[in-house]
C-alpha cells in the first residue's frame, strides 16, 4: 500500500493555476509559487474586501479570538484595535457590519480580525514570502486582473496557488464549504479568461463547478450550511453580500502581516 504523504509534500507543481483546502493544502500547493490567493467567503475575505474598501486595513489574527482578546487586553495590537465578534457593535467580523459609519467610529486605522477559518489561513500564507491576496465573488475579477499585472511587472508567469479555506470544525478537521469551491471557481475561471489558464486537474474541476452553476450561486450560498447557519443566526446580509460577483475592484494583499491595497508593480 501506498504511504500517505505529509501535507508538506509539494504537490500540483507543473501547474502555473493550483486549488487545494485549508491550510494543509496551502503548505503543498504554495511551494514555488508567486502568488496566494486565500479564500473565506463567508466571512473573512468579503470583510477583509469590505474593509480596505472602506479605509481600513485588516491585521489578520494568526489564532482564536480568546487569544486574541487576551493580547487586546495586554494592549499587545499597538495602534490597531481588535475586531468586535460576530453579531456584536462596530466592526465585526461580519461583512455587513463593516459600514462607512462604523469604520468611522471604529478609532483606529487598522483592525485585528481573527476568524477560525481565513484569519489563520491567511497568516499562514504570509510565511511562504510572496504576496497574499484575499478573495471573494466580490472582486474575483479584480484578483485575476492584480495577478496579470504582477506577471507583467515581472516580466514573466508566476504560478498562483489558490486555496479554499474550508469550515474547520471544533476538532480542527476541515468540512468542505460549496461557498469556498464556487469563489475559488470563479477566481480560477477569471484568471483563465485573462489567458493564465494552465490549471492543475483540482483548479479546472473548481472553475468548471463555478462555470456550470454561475446562475445559482446567491441560491447556493444561501442554501448552504454556512449560509443557513448564518440567516438562523440573524446573520443573512452577510450571506447576500458575499455572494454578489464583480462588485468590487478592490484588491486586499497581505503586507508585512496587514491587508491594505498595494500597486503589483510596487513589491519587491
């Protein structure tokens, strides 16, 4: 019998497009590549989006939020101020809390946000040293264009690993989310119409799931476990924000540990 291999095992390497889950799948499809795209539709991304449209730059919190309260209440964050939760005032890490009017009062220009699913995933992508991008249907094609615009101010393809954060579930397993496969779908599908389309088997298979139930993504976001879970917990809004497709223009990277907008031709 074959051995199992270890999540640091590179796979989907041939590939310049690359799909795989949660951070297991990142430590194997992030090796060698030039770019991340993180993905957390309901709700990391959509509020990191929502976020950096809005001013405010995101600090996304490598751990849980008890951790993270502990550090606020040691004043560990510095000038930044920790995101309220879900379902609290202010700025949470609920896309729809994330108004002009609460980032206005929020009083600090930068919020810690931790989530069990993108926060972490996205501080991990952070140690692989190449630019991370959050993603949601909001600004998929904003993404793939950001990602063409690095390659030309390189001056050449960098190979892109996208990676679906999952619901990880209390025992850290990870339970796939059909509104993870869709938003990395249509990431995938948006960097193949700009011609960066030599996709691994897992990122064509996502793409052709986007592409085969595009009319049906607000249903299917709804529908879904996270998106019923959410409208039982009052929580619908953010269900319909992250499921509206090319609203946004805005492309949040991960720079020295912060979401902010940033230039392709401005990194190193």
């Amino acid at each position: 019998m074959r051995s199992p291999m270890s999540p640091d095992h590179p796979l989907q390497q041939d590939y310049e497009v690359r799909f795989d889950w949660a951070r297991e799948g990142l430590r194997s499809i992030a090796q060698g590549a030039g770019v991340i795209v993180v993905i957390d539709a309901i709700s990391f991304t959509t509020t990191v989006e929502r976020a950096v449209t809005e001013g405010l730059e995101v600090q996304p919190f490598p751990g849980k939020r008890a951790e993270a309260e502990a550090v606020a209440a040691a004043d560990g964050f510095g000038a930044a101020r920790l995101a309220g939760p879900r379902g609290g005032d202010g700025v949470t890490l609920s896309p729809s809390s994330v108004t002009a009017a609460n980032v206005a009062a929020f009083g600090a220009d930068r919020a810690v946000v931790p989530s069990f699913n993108g926060s972490r995933l996205s501080a991990a992508a952070a140690g692989f040293g190449v630019p991370v991008l959050a993603a949601s249907l909001r600004n998929r094609s904003a993404v793939a264009q950001w990602i063409l615009d690095r390659q030309v101010a390189l001056g050449h393809r960098v190979k892109v690993a996208v990676v679906a954060g999952g619901e990880v579930r209390d025992d850290e397993t990870v339970r796939f989310s059909v509104e993870d496969l869709l938003t990395a779908g249509a990431v995938i599908d948006a960097l193949g119409a700009l011609g960066i389309d030599a996709c691994s088997p897992e990122a064509a298979a996502a793409s052709a799931a986007y592409t085969g139930l595009a009319r049906a993504t607000r249903h299917l976001f709804t529908a879904s476990s996270s998106g019923v879970e959410l409208r039982d917990e009052g929580q619908g809004a953010d269900v319909e924000l992250a499921a509206e497709t090319d609203v946004s223009t805005t492309v949040p990277v991960l720079v020295d540990g912060v979401f902010r907008r940033v230039d392709p031709a401005a990194l190193a």
